[in-house]
C-alpha cells in the first residue's frame, strides 16, 4: 500500500518511523511519504491560508496549494502502479481529509482502506481547507471527510497518526501474530476481554482461577461472558446492533 500525508508540519508524523508501522516501511510493505504543503505555494512568504469569506475567526487554508499538492502525489502513485506493472486496474485513489465534521473512523473503515492501493491524507490547520477543494478532488479522487471522534483538535495531523495506525496494522506481515488482530475490540461488536501475565498473584490480587485451570472451553467461555459484561458496563451502545446468539446462554436473557 502507499500513503501520502500532506501537512504544513510534515515533522508532525515523525512517529510513523517507529514500531510496527516503521518496521513495516524498512520491509517494504507501507510506502509512507509525507509532503510539505508549503512546497506547493508559489509566494516568497509560502502562504497557505486566507480569512474566511463572510467573516469570522480564524483562517482558511487556500485551495491552490491543495490542489497542486494533491495532482502531485496522486501522479506519483498512479506513476508507481504503472512502473510496477500493474493490470491497468484504475482504481482511483482515497482522499481522506480529517475533520470533525467528518463521518466517524471505526475498525470497519480501518479495514475497508487496508484494502486500497493507495491513501491520500490531507491535513487541515486552522479552520480547515477551502470547501472547493473537496469538491474539484472528486473527479480525481474518492474523498472521504473523516472524523476521530466528536471533539476539536487543532489539525489533522494526530488523526492520521491514529489513522494510518489503525489501518496500517491490519495489513499483511505488519503485525507478526496475525491471530492477534481477530480477538481485539471491535473485531467482533464487543470490546476485548481482561488480559493477565505473570505472576498470578500480584499484591493480594489473583488471576481468574478459569485462566489457570488448563479447561480451553471453560477459557473461551469466560472471556466471551467477559467481553459481554464489559461492553454491557463501558460501551453499552455497541450492543445495540450485535448478534446475542454467540454469546453464552446466561448472557443472551439480558438481551
Ligand atoms: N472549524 C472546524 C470545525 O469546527 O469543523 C475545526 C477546525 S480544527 C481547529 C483544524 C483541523 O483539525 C481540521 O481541519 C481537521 O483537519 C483537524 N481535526 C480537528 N478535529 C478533528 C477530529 N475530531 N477528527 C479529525 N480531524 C480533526
């Protein structure tokens, strides 16, 4: 997969250097560039904003820097699926532009995009990116405005971390266990059960006896009750959607 972050503070993402996600980059199996969107402004001072039309506070970030930005790097990773010689598929590329005013990011978008060839991030500052360049980004792009959750932050740059994060370790080889990717939060409609390590008795706390007792179908049994019972309590929205027939009998009557 390529991803290609734009920011006006590319040292923002730093991050991705490191861990699973900047192993994956050394083997070969993320292409990540980030881009300074500054790099695409055509003034002696680099300017990237304006005040808004109609008023208000705060400032804007102009379309034109955008929109070269952009043409650039969707160029540059149509040109590396040519080179690789790819069948010719013409699937066009993602444009994910965070915004709280975006439809909510979950595991199931984290998996929809591991799916795609390549993801284009663009990071708004300050009140966000001229609306236009959304619209003129459509014919070129599948643009998908998307939020971390409902709260402000003060650019998009930790929504990508976040982001490419979770999208990132849902692809092949970057997490070395992949079994662990299918009992986590989210992978089933309820969050993951309580997890132990050594020693089993830890300033007068014990581990579950069930855990130490060898039984896998008693093991099994005791952390699908426990995934229930936490969502239940943490999450109770989740389990309004969820399949009660996979839960153990005495958790399915409170359905
Ligand atoms: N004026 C915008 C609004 O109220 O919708 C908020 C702008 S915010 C200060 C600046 C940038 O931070 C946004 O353009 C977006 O890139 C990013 N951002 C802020 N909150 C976010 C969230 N919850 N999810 C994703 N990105 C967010």
């Amino acid at each position: 997969m390529r991803i290609d972050v734009v920011s006006i503070f590319p040292e923002y993402l730093a991050p991705l250097e490191l861990s699973l996600i900047g192993k994956a980059r050394q083997d070969g199996l993320l292409d990540l560039r980030v881009h300074d969107l500054r790099d695409f402004t055509t003034d002696r001072h680099r300017t990237v904003d304006d005040t808004p039309y109609g008023g208000g506070a705060g400032m804007v970030m102009k379309p034109e820097p955008w929109a070269q930005a952009l043409t650039a790097v969707a160029a540059e990773g149509s040109g590396d699926a040519a080179g690789a010689g790819d069948s010719g598929d013409a699937r066009k590329p993602v444009l994910i532009v965070p915004s709280p005013a975006g439809e909510r990011f979950t595991q199931a978008t984290a998996h929809q995009l591991a799916e795609e060839d390549q993801l284009v991030f663009a990071c708004g500052r300050y009140e966000g990116i001229d609306e236009r360049v959304l619209e003129w980004a459509a014919d070129h792009f599948t643009v998908r405005p998307m939020s971390l959750g409902d709260y402000v932050l003060n650019g998009g740059e930790v929504a990508v971390l976040a982001m490419v994060e979770a999208i990132g370790r849902l692809l092949p080889g970057v997490v070395g266990n992949p079994e662990s990717l299918v009992e986590e939060s989210h992978s089933d409609g309820l969050l993951e059960y309580p997890v132990y390590t050594k020693p089993s008795s830890w300033r007068d706390r014990d581990v579950p006896a069930v855990l130490l007792s060898g039984n896998h179908g008693k093991i099994a049994q005791w952390r699908r009750h426990e995934q229930y019972r936490r969502t239940a309590e943490r999450r109770p929205d989740l389990l309004a959607g969820f399949d009660a027939g996979t839960l153990p009998r005495a958790d399915r009557t409170a359905f």
